[in-house]
C-alpha cells in the first residue's frame, strides 16, 4: 500500500496532524517507536502538571488554618503522588489511540528512518507515501559539564519511579527548571537553582524572572544566578563560578540538569539521503524542507518554539498545506505559560523588545493586592501587565493564580490587534482575577 502521508512521531504535532489528515480523506500512517503522546504527554506538560497539582494539594492542606480548614494529619504520599500522575497521563494516552483509531490512522510501534524522498523504513519494512511528515520532538540537552552521568534530567523526574530526596541542585533556571524547583519544593525538598543568565526565565519579560525570584526565595528555595557550572562531582556536590568569578560548590542529595532540550534526530535520516539538518531539521516558516515533498513540525525543526501548542498548531497548517489550502491558525502570536505558583504567562512584545527596537510604547500594570478573588484566594503580589503602541495592544505579561488560562484572552487581543480603548468596554464579570486585565487597561 501507498500513503497519502506518513508521519514521524505520536507526539502533539504528529498526531495531530495525522488526525487532520485521516479525516481529510488522506490515507495515514504514523510511525512512533516509544508511547503515543509524545514529550509533552509522558515525560513532560501533562506529568508535570500532575506533580505540582498534588503539590498545590498539600501546601493547601498544610496552609488550611489560614482559611479556617485544620488538617494537622495532612502528610504526603508520594508513591501516590506518582501513581496519580501515571493515571493521568494512561487516561489522556487512551483517549489519543481511540481518536486515532477512530480515524482509521494506521499505527506502527518502531523506530522510522526516512530512506528515500518518498520510503521510511521501519522493523525492517520499507514504507512508501507521498509526503513525510517529521514530528520526532526532543530530547533533554545535556551541556558537555564535566560529572554530568551523576545527575539526572527531567524524564527521571517525570516518567519514572524517582524517589523523592531531602536536597537538590537544578542546573537550570528555564521554564523546566523553575517548574520542578517548585514543585518538589512544594514537597518538602531543599531546592537549589543555579543559573548561568542574570535572572530566571531569562527569555521572558524581565519582571517575570525578578518576581519568581522572589517567590522562590520565600519558599526557601535558594537561586544563584549568573553562575557557569564547572563539574559535577559523585557526591553530587556541584562546582560553579559566581558572578564575581570566584570559585564555589554547593552541595545536595542530587543533581538534576534542566537546560532545556533538543531535537531529537540522531538516526533519523539515512546517511546516504540530502535531508538538510543543523540543531534539528532545518526549513522554512511553513514547515518545508530542502526536499519537495517532506515536512517538519514541533521540537524536530531547528529554531522552532518548542511548545506543545506551537507543534499542534504546526500539525494542523502542514495538512492545510498538503491539500492545497489556507493554513488554519496564525502562527504569529503564540502565548507561553510556567506553572509555578502562582502562575506565570507571557504573550507578544515584551517591553525590552520594544526598547530595543526604540518603539515608543505604554506599559500599564494592575496588582494583585487590589483584586479582591486574589485575595480571597490568599495570592503572592503579581501583576498583569499589558503593553500597548499607539493603543494598540502588542504584548502582556500575567504573574496571578490561573495566569495561564487568562492568557488566552490577551492572546486574542494581540493577534487581532485591538485597542485598549475597544477593550476595556467589554465588561469582565467580578469579582474574578480575569477583571485584572480589564481594570489595567482602562
């Protein structure tokens, strides 16, 4: 049999994108040589937002006296904590093989290598289609630190029987390493960050990284930044510089390296095939590469965003793209959350961006402390933040409870570039932490 298209990868770019093209008619099959779901669902989103929920759970039962609850036996379970966070991520699995069966997309369990522009081989079976879709994902990116087989990444973290320890080092100060520092905070362990940029979140708005900082340090969670890691000793005691350039170790039960992650494309093409590759596949905006007829989506694609939403967006307009029409979703604005507590979200230009560029801008901000659903709920001092050009509204940054499902709202406000006059008429329901955004531009 001949495909329409063969996929490379189960994960949200690449099941999404099969699911569209089955439905559109196409003949599908999807190659994925792990789990259905990818990064995000097994080793990383889904299971991380599992751990810090049952975190937030009990930091809450243990806060209970503030709000009149007393729970002087709350303790914590973590073989639980895990067994829920599998049960989680089995339960959302389950329900992406339905849809793709329903969908009559064929799956292959197996390790895919393209071969030529139109074959993939997999378990020793060639398979031939008229367009590939790549949707491989990533990997942890493992800086060359001397020591690094003594510590461990986020995938022992997320995927695996990892036992809780009383003190750990993270390497990494990113959106992946601040979430696990919270949430194992959150759980009772000592937390060291260190960071080799100025501040954490370093590629969000500067006021973000600041006030995490802040929040972690009333937490008891310690932060080193601009600190270059030199080696990583057996006793998982780690050697660093400091921003004054002086020599020093900090010490833990165990190291955890969170420096982001990388495509994961070793094996992926055959030596003898022109598939251009860098730091992953390389191609253009739409997603083609130097080959006519293959594709690249999500984390596999060099430079890509590497976000589950940015991969299942990808997954969609490639497919648009196949058939000849409109790409569904703009791809322009894309909004970025970290679940920390409280919550941290980001949409469009920053002001740096724009103080960079010399664009003349307003940034308004609204606090916390002056709404009253985050005080009920007994909330660090965030804030919401929207800049505006010329009333234009081009960018926000949100540090609340449940900032990343208010983000979605300055994301729409963004891509359709409203005024901040058109706004703030829209009336916000109150007493909510939604209404921030309305009270901040009016």
């Amino acid at each position: 049999m001949r495909y329409d298209v063969m996929i490379i990868g189960g994960g949200p770019g690449g099941y999404t994108a099969a699911n569209k093209a089955a439905r559109s008619g196409l003949q599908t099959i999807l190659f994925e040589k792990d789990k259905i779901g990818g990064t995000c669902l097994n080793r990383g989103c889904i299971p991380m937002k599992a751990l810090i929920q049952s975190a937030h759970v009990y930091k809450d039962a243990k806060d209970g006296e503030l709000f009149g609850v007393v729970a002087p036996d709350a303790n914590l379970d973590y073989d639980k904590v895990r067994e829920r966070r599998d049960y989680v991520v089995s339960t959302l699995r389950g329900g992406i093989e339905k849809s793709l069966k329903a969908n009559k997309v064929e799956v292959v369990n197996g390790f895919a290598k393209i071969v030529d522009k139109d074959k993939v081989s997999c378990n020793g079976e060639i398979y031939e289609g008229d367009h590939i879709i790549i949707a491989a994902g990533s990997i942890p990116a493992i800086p060359p630190i001397e020591g690094k087989e003594y510590a461990i990444t986020s995938d022992d973290v997320l995927e695996k029987d990892h036992q809780l320890k009383d003190s750990m080092i993270i390497i990494g100060g990113g959106v992946i390493g601040c979430e696990i520092a919270d949430a194992l905070s959150g759980f009772g362990v000592k937390v060291t960050v260190i960071e080799m940029a100025d501040r954490l979140l370093p590629t969000l708005d500067k006021e973000l990284g600041t006030r995490l900082n802040m929040f972690f340090k009333k937490k008891g969670i310690e932060v080193i930044c601009s600190a270059a890691v030199k080696k990583i000793n057996e006793d998982h005691s780690v050697e660093y510089t400091d921003k004054k350039g002086e020599e020093q170790i900090a010490k833990a039960d165990e190291v955890l390296i969170a420096t982001g992650r990388r495509a994961n494309i070793s094996g992926l093409v055959d030596e003898d095939f022109a598939l251009e590759t860098g730091r992953g596949i390389v191609a253009d905006e739409e997603g083609k590469t130097n080959v006519e007829n293959i594709f690249v989506i999500g984390d596999a694609k060099q430079g890509n965003i590497q976000l589950a939403h940015v991969a299942e967006a990808q997954g969609e307009n490639i497919i648009d793209l196949i058939l000849n029409k409109e790409a569904s979703i703009d791809m322009s604005v894309i909004p970025s959350g970290v679940y920390t507590e409280p919550e941290i979200a980001s949409v469009g230009i920053s002001e740096e961006e724009l103080k960079e560029k010399g664009v003349v801008y307003q940034a308004k901000k609204f606090l916390t402390g002056a709404n009253g659903k985050c005080l009920i709920e007994n909330s660090e001092s965030g804030f919401v933040k929207v800049v505006t050009v010329d009333d234009v509204i081009v960018g926000g940054s949100i540090i609340t409870p449940h900032a990343t499902e208010l983000i979605g709202e300055l994301t729409i406000a963004v891509e359709k570039k409203m005024k901040a006059e058109d706004f703030a008429k829209v009336i916000h329901p109150h007493p909510t932490i939604s209404e921030m955004i309305w009270d901040v531009v009016k």
